[in-house]
C-alpha cells in the first residue's frame, strides 16, 4: 500500500496560503543514484558544508565561502574576512558555525555576513559538532574547544591526541582518529575518546591500525570510517564492529539524514550509503574528483571536494509545493518538487473545508522542480491543490 504526503495549496482571489499533511511518496529509482554537478564557481578545494533555515554554506581552502538560497543549485561567494582553510561547519541553534586552521572560528546567522570568534587556542581545528547544548570543536593536538552560545569559546587541554572527527549521540560525545607507531617501519592505529561533557574524556581503542576520518550518528548508533575503506559501528563509542564497505578508498567524511548514511571517498571519489550502518550500496558519484564531505540539504544530500566540486543527489522524499503564480490569461502555474521520473497527479477541490478532490492532470517529475498549469483555475473563486502518487 502506498502512503501518500500531500501538500495542498489554497488559493483565493486576493492570496495564497500553504497548509501541510504529513505523508511518504513511493520513487520509481532511488534518488541517490542520481547525481547533479553544481558550478560553484571556483577551483578551490572545498571542505565543507551544511544548510539551515533555508539557506545553505559550503566552506573551503583559502578562506573560501559560499552560500545558496535555491538549495544548492547556484552559488554566491562571501567575504569570509580570513584566508585560512576551513575544515568544519555545523549548523545548529539557528547558528552557522565553521572552524578552521590556526584556532579559526567564524559564525554567521544567514551565510552571507560572518564574525570571527576568538577561539583561545591557535591549534587546527579539524571538526566541529553540536549536543546537549554546546559547541564542540576538536584539533589533533589535544585541544578541545567548546561554546555554549557559538560566540564565547573556552579552549582546554582535554589529552584528546591525533583526533579528526567529532560527533555527539546516546547521550556523548565520541572524537575519532588515529596516529603512526614507528620502529624499523611505521604502521598506522586507529583511536577514540568519549566524554558525557565534552571536557573529561576516555580513551578507547576501535580496532583496525588505520587512521579513522570522521564519524556520525543516527538511527542509534555511531559510524566511523577511515583509510583502506574502514568502516565502523558502535552504539555507545566505546565497543566497535568492522563492517563491510566494498571498496579500498580512503574515506574521509560520514553524514546521516533522511534515514540514510553517506560516506565519501578522497582517492577513488567513492559514494555509499546504508540505512542501518552495516549493509552498504555504492553509488556512481559521476565525478573524479576527490570527495571531502557530505551533508544532508533539504530532502537530498549534498557533497564537495576536489576542484571546487558540488554535487547534489536527486531529490528524495513526498512531493511538494511551492507558491503559486497566477498568469496573464487566469491559469495558474504551479511549482513542484519531486523526485525524477516519478509518476504525479496533480488533483484539485474548490471547497477547502471538505475538499471533493477532481484529478487535473498526471505528469512525470522530468526535473527536480518544474512547473504544471491549472487551466481552469479562473472559472473558482477558492482553488486547493495536491499531488498524489497514481
């Protein structure tokens, strides 16, 4: 049976209000198997990103930032008042908050005007991530650095040694990484720490001798994953299982949203994803480019690397409505989101009360968003809208 989420528009002679029901729509392909190459309009290597509040931020080498209004489809560059290279944001506390080489922290309310903050320590900072109310920010040096505000940091001397990714879940947080043993050779070893407060933590070992990269949490459980295509999992950071990726790319950055896991590649431009952690699928990325991040954008996942490389998965989730705009000649155009090659009926009711729904017109999504017609939406005086799946 399939469950249907259906946005429906009113629409009066004088205005246009939205209301919203909760619902799933049924693809015919699987969206992250469809990959869009944004022109970000630089070649500078980009590191990191994350949306918020509508607007999204990608951030990069040479004090590198951009930010985007329609989701990710273009892109403008902002003045980020440093040239030091930025290596994690979040988004959190209506906050934008990236971090960067030599102690950097900057913040920003709408990505377009940012502040320097005064981190107290001139470490690099490699991640940064947020739970139970606070900012954490984390170098390999082990400096920890943590705000409650984003605004005012304390840095401390938390013994956090060679650690690269941060992440908070099940009630702590967990810092992964990894450091080289050198006797006749040198072999690499995986490390990680746990802390309730983010200022006493404990060392745990995980495992494998790689280097781990980076780490997320959902659905439960934390996933980290690293050199030689490491991937890990563990509900409380400090008992880890090995899992199977399929590949030997060093993979450098894990993200969850939507339900799913996403992990990238930084020699082989790998992309795989997993609902649960454990089962992993790969993707075509389309790209050869180094990949260096993932993060979830509004109903799809978004990616960036080498070269100044975006790319932005096809668009997964229930259809959805924009505003509305009525035309010259009284038909109404209508903007729908959707997901591609997916079968839509758009159907419409004049009585928003008790709504007698009347099939308009079936279409297929042939872009993410595109626009249909209501040809007889001047013969209503009120007009409501949704799009089903048939």
């Amino acid at each position: 049976m399939k469950l249907m989420k259906t946005l429906h528009l009113l629409l009066l002679a004088t205005a246009v209000s939205l209301s919203f029901s909760l619902s799933q729509a049924t693809a015919q392909a699987d969206p992250l198997d469809l990959w869009y190459s944004r022109n970000s309009g630089t070649t500078v290597p980009l590191n990191a990103n994350a949306c918020g509040n509508g607007i999204c931020v990608v951030v990069g080498n040479d004090g590198v930032i951009l930010s985007s209004t329609n989701n990710g489809v273009s892109w403008t560059p902002r003045s980020s008042g440093t040239t030091a290279v930025l290596n994690s944001m979040v988004f959190a506390g209506n906050l934008f908050v990236v971090v960067g080489d030599l102690g950097t922290i900057l913040t920003s309310t709408n990505g377009t005007s940012w502040i320097r903050r005064t981190s107290g320590t001139t470490d690099f900072l490699y991640d940064v991530s947020y739970g139970a109310g606070k900012f954490v920010a984390v170098s390999d040096t082990g400096t920890v650095v943590i705000s409650a505000n984003g605004v005012t940091w304390t840095a401390r001397s938390a013994g956090t040694l060679s650690v690269y990714g941060v992440a908070y879940g099940n009630g702590k947080f967990v810092a992964v990484g990894g450091y080289p043993t050198c006797f006749v050779w040198c072999f690499n070893s995986s490390i990680a720490y746990t802390s309730v407060n983010a200022v006493n933590w404990t060392q745990v070992n995980p495992g494998p001798g790689v280097y781990l990269s980076d780490l997320a949490f959902g659905s439960g459980r934390f996933v980290a994953v690293g050199e030689a295509g490491t991937i890990l999992t563990s509900t409380d950071g400090a008992s880890w299982t090995p899992q199977t990726s399929g590949t030997t790319d060093l993979l450098i950055n894990v993200a969850y949203g939507n339900g799913m896991f996403v992990v990238v590649g930084a020699q082989q431009s790998s992309i795989l994803t997993s609902p649960d952690g454990v089962n992993w699928t790969p993707r075509n990325s389309g790209t050869a480019s180094g990949l260096f991040n993932v993060a979830g954008a509004d109903g799809n996942f978004m990616v960036v690397g080498n070269s100044g490389t975006i790319l932005q998965s096809s668009y997964r989730g229930s259809p959805r409505l924009s505003t509305p705009r009525i035309l010259s000649d009284g038909r109404v155009e209508i903007p729908v989101t959707g997901e591609m090659n997916q079968a839509y009926r758009l159907q419409g009711a004049a009585n928003p009360v008790a709504p007698a729904w009347t099939d308009l017109l079936d279409f297929t999504q042939t872009e993410e968003l595109q626009s249909v017609l209501d040809s007889e939406a001047a013969n209503y005086a009120a007009r409501i809208y949704r799009v089903i799946v048939p």
